[in-house]
C-alpha cells in the first residue's frame, strides 16, 4: 500500500541504532509500505528520482495516523 510521508525520514537497511541509511525520504513522497515489523518499523519500498528503488525499514512515525 503506498503512503506519503508526513515528516523527512531516512531508509534504514536494518533496524539498530547502527544500521546504515540507505536514502533520505523528503516529506511529501511516495513510499510502499510492504510489511508492519513491530511497534516501531515498516518495511518499505521507495523509488528515487533517479528511479531506483531501495528496499528497508522506516520508523512507523514518518507516516501520518
């Protein structure tokens, strides 16, 4: 299901405080939500202006309610 963004986030490829960030998603873009984790993550899908897509984990708080 495809979600804007409410605030700017970063794609993470894991979900630690360690885990590398993939790409910074812009308030306003479009993200395939794939999968809730838990209370705090969703797998997601996100296409670049480039067009490449990056799959990863977002905190659930970069989405509104």
């Amino acid at each position: 299901m495809a979600h804007n963004t409410v605030v700017e986030c970063t794609l993470y490829d894991g979900m630690k405080k360690e885990s590398a960030q993939l790409m910074s998603i812009k308030s306003g873009m479009e993200v395939q939500v794939m999968d809730t984790v838990d209370a705090y993550f969703v797998k997601a899908r996100v296409t670049d202006p480039a067009g490449k897509t990056q799959t990863g984990y977002m905190y659930r708080t970069c989405f509104g309610q």
